[in-house]
C-alpha cells in the first residue's frame, strides 16, 4: 500500500502532480527544520536566560518572523495529500460523478479563495516593501529591527504555489466527472478510518 492517498499513472496530468510535489514536498521539508530550530532556539533562550543571564537577544521577533516560514510552506503538501480538516462523513457517502462533482465545487471555491488571498497579502507585502527605501529604513521588528518583508513575502509566494496545486486538483477532478472515473489520478481519495491508520502505520514504519 502507498503511503500516499494520491494515485499515478503514465498520463501527463499525473506526472505534472508528481513533478510539482518535488517543490511541495522541499518546502514542507524547511517548514519541518524551522520547527526544529525553533525548538532548539527556545531551548537555548531558557538556559541562556536562567543559567547564565544571557537569553537570545529578540528572540521574540526571531519567533515570529519564522512562524510564518510553518505556518504557510506546507499549505500545498497539505492539499495535496488531502490533509486538512473535511467533512468526510459528508463526502465518503457520495460515489462516482456525484462526488467529483462536489470535489470539483470545493476545489474551484478555495481557488477563488487563494486567489484573493494572493492579491491581499501581496498588496500587505508591498505596504512593507518601500521599494525606492534603503533596504534598512524598511518595515521592520520594534526589539532588533529584523526586517518584516522576507516572512511577509514568503505568504503570497506559498499561496501561488498553493494556487498552482489546486489548479492541477480542478483539472484532476473535471477529467473524472467528464470520464467518470472511479479511482482518479493526482488528487486525495476518500478513505476510510481503518484505511487511514493503516497508512499512517505505514509512514510512521518508514
């Protein structure tokens, strides 16, 4: 059994799925390391601070610039492997075109959705951006001055990517209404519980 709930094939919808998720899955993986650092920075910041009275200096500003780099790198690996919250109760009764049918709806409202979300957040980017400002008279953090535009560029750069899977999904799931496919390519299936563990075993396993 994958340990993917996503399908492949020979078609080139399917290596288009595969080729993309190389870049989903490499930005999944940094957001993963940040986590990690922050973890080892929060551990330094409370034994430099208690132990030897020396915590890292704006460790709250390093914090939250990063929590940005988490919070929306994986937003596309998420999607794309069917990670995120759904109504699986709902969606796992319906069957054959009826349920691409409502696959599609989906996909085609959080398109319209990230597509607005893009043009917001890169409008907030550019207010940060002062393109004719020297690069140290920008936006920037009230502790250590850290510059605000990277971690508020990096959200409009993972919406695009976000944007270009969901276009792929659209893709996947009007090909399978109009073919009536059973078990299409390049999109999350619906699986049952026991189906879930079983690949969440196997993950874990290696």
């Amino acid at each position: 059994m994958s340990s993917s709930p996503v399908l492949a094939d020979d078609t080139l919808l399917s290596r288009m799925d595969r080729g993309f998720l190389k870049l989903e899955g490499a930005m999944n993986l940094l957001a993963g390391i940040v986590i990690f650092l922050l973890v080892c920075l929060a551990v330094y910041n409370v034994f430099g601070r208690y132990i030897f009275n020396a915590p890292v200096p704006g460790y709250v500003d390093w914090t939250e610039q990063f929590m940005a780099t988490f919070a929306f790198l994986g937003l596309a690996y998420c999607q794309r492997e069917g990670g995120h919250i759904r109504m699986d109760i709902l969606v796992g009764a319906l069957r054959g075109r009826v349920l691409w049918f409502a696959e599609f709806l989906s996909v085609l409202f959080m398109l319209l959705l990230t597509t607005a979300l893009i043009y917001g957040t890169w409008f907030h980017f550019s207010r940060s951006f002062d393109f004719n400002a020297p690069l140290w008279s920008r936006d920037s953090s009230i502790d250590i001055a850290l510059p605000l535009w990277p971690a508020k560029l990096l959200v409009p750069a993972s919406l695009a990517v976000l944007w270009v899977r969901l276009c792929l999904q659209l893709w996947a799931f009007g090909r399978a209404l109009r073919t009536g496919a059973e078990r299409p390519v390049a999109v999350p299936l619906v699986e049952d519980a026991a189906a879930q563990a079983s690949r969440e075993a196997e993950t874990v396993d290696g």
